[in-house]
C-alpha cells in the first residue's frame, strides 16, 4: 500500500454492509436499526487478540489494506488492549483521517482529520471511542482516505499534549487474509517512531514525507466504524 503497485487495492470502491449485532452495539446512538437510509461499514482488522503492545511512546500507526468508502461518516474507533507488553495499563488515543496519493514511486498519506483524544485503560474485551472529527475533513470526499490513531492526546496544532505506550494489541508481521471489510482488503498497517506532530497536512510515507513509515506491515487490532447514505 505504500507503492504504486498496491494502488489497486486502494481503488477499491465497495460499500460492506456490516451486520453484526457487535457493530451496531459500537455505532450506539450512531446505529440506526431499520433504517435503510444509510449502510453501516467497518475498515481495518478485527479487535482480536495479538501478540503485543508499543514500547515507543506517541506512536502513529495507519491502516494501509484498504480505503473508507466516499462519504463515510465515521462514528466509531473499535479497538483491543487487553494485554500490556511494557507495564502500562491506561493510555491515550487520538483517531486520525488519512488522504492518500502516490508520490513518485511512494504513497504518501497526509493528515486531513484530527479526532477527539480519549484516556482508555487494559480491559480484556474490545471497546469503542467515538472518532469525532475536530479539526480538519471530517468525510472522504475521495476513494483515497484512510484512518490511524496516535497513542497521545494532540491539540489543534496536531502536537502531543498527553502521551503514553502502546494501547492497540498487534502482530507482527501482518496477519493474512481479509481485513474487517471483506473481499480485497488486507490487515496491513504501517507504523512511525514514537512523537511526530499530526498537524493537519503533515505526511507520512516510506520516502518523499515528512515522517518515515516502518516496515514490515503489522496488524493492528483495530478498526474505524461509520455510514454512508444508502444509494
């Protein structure tokens, strides 16, 4: 997903309709039961349990196997820290939207959406925030956006007020198969070192960005939820 060759994956444009009772309990009040207005969809990998948690403090992680579909509005950050690697058992996310596009022989991802940061804490089942867009694009207006998380809480300048290690259970390398979409995605995500700005338009790639991304893929047990009117 970082190079030109993964573009088609990237390009993929299929609504999943998403009908376990364990999404719409996530979605909460943003669930609508019956209503055939909106379609629910969930990207990402599923809140599963992984191997392990970041040591690296203020880590920026990106769901690289796949796209949100345009108009997505997101509702919901779904996520597993039921285990504790390094010691810590509370901590900090921040989701993030991502609007991505090839830059010579890399994909770039910029920061176009800051979310609302929450404190969570080690619990044995997967839990849910609400990704409440704040600052920046708070709908993909394109078949190119993505999400990540950030274990900090950021201000509106995208800089680290609160900070701590890692709250997302994953494996590395990345786990096979479909990702939480379905068909043509992956459970690919790419990481950064601990303590870059998020600030809106700040980018992210193996080469031509302003913060390296790491490799080899991992796999995150994560996932963002949300709707896009029904067409």
């Amino acid at each position: 997903m970082l190079s030109t060759d993964r573009n088609r994956m990237h390009n993929r444009k299929t609504i999943v309709l998403v009908c376990s009772f364990g999404l719409l309990t996530a979605l909460g009040p943003y669930a609508l039961a019956g209503d055939d207005t909106t379609t629910s969809v969930a990207e990402g990998s599923s809140p599963s349990p992984r191997s392990v948690t970041d040591q690296e403090v203020a880590q920026l992680n990106i769901y690289v196997g796949g796209s949100l579909p345009v108009g997505t509005h997101l509702a919901a950050f779904q996520y597993l820290f039921g285990l504790t690697t390094f010691g810590n058992t509370s901590g900090y996310i921040t989701p993030l939207l991502f609007e991505y596009k090839s830059v010579e022989a890399a994909t770039v991802y910029t920061v176009v959406g800051i979310g609302k940061g929450f404190e969570v804490k080690l619990d044995q089942t997967p839990q849910s925030i609400p990704f409440d867009v704040i600052e920046g694009i708070a709908v993909p207006t394109g078949s190119n956006f993505t999400f990540g998380f950030i274990t900090a809480i950021v201000n509106s300048s995208g800089v680290a007020v609160e900070t701590s290690q890692g709250v997302v259970e994953f494996d590395t390398p990345s786990d096979t198969g479909e990702g939480a979409a379905g068909a043509g995605t992956t459970n690919d995500w790419v990481y950064s070192g601990g303590g870059p700005v998020v600030a809106l338009g700040t980018t992210f790639g193996l080469a031509n960005a302003d913060y390296t991304m790491g490799l080899p893929y991992r796999t995150y047990s994560a996932k963002a939820i949300g709707e896009v009117p029904a067409p």
